[in-house]
C-alpha cells in the first residue's frame, strides 16, 4: 500500500480468537508499529489505523 508523501508500507495480520494485530511495517527502514483491533473491524481500519501509527512513530524519530 502506497500513501501520498510515502513509499511502500508493508502489512501484517495475526488473528487471535476475536482479536487481530495489525503490524505496519516502512521496508526502507524497518521500522514497524503495530495495534490490536477487533476482528470484526476489518483489514482495511485496522491497516489505515497501523498506517497512521507507523507514520506518527517515524515523524516522531526523525
């Protein structure tokens, strides 16, 4: 998945019982942030709510 102002955004899903983590990982420089959600929500929330996490993790370390 590609976002404007982005590379390349690689995802993750693990469904544990009702739960998913969904990992967001940048492939440039291997950062990753990753949140649970329920797992009724939905690969596409719970991939832009990783998105917007990894993008606050990397804004914050620059």
């Amino acid at each position: 998945m590609a976002d404007k102002g982005q590379g390349e955004i690689l995802f993750e899903f693990v469904v544990q019982g009702n739960v998913v983590k969904a990992t967001a990982i940048d492939p440039s420089s291997g950062r990753e942030a990753s949140i649970v959600g329920p797992a009724i929500a939905g690969r596409d929330a719970l991939a832009q709510a990783a998105a917007r996490k990894l993008k606050y993790v990397m804004e914050r370390k620059s």
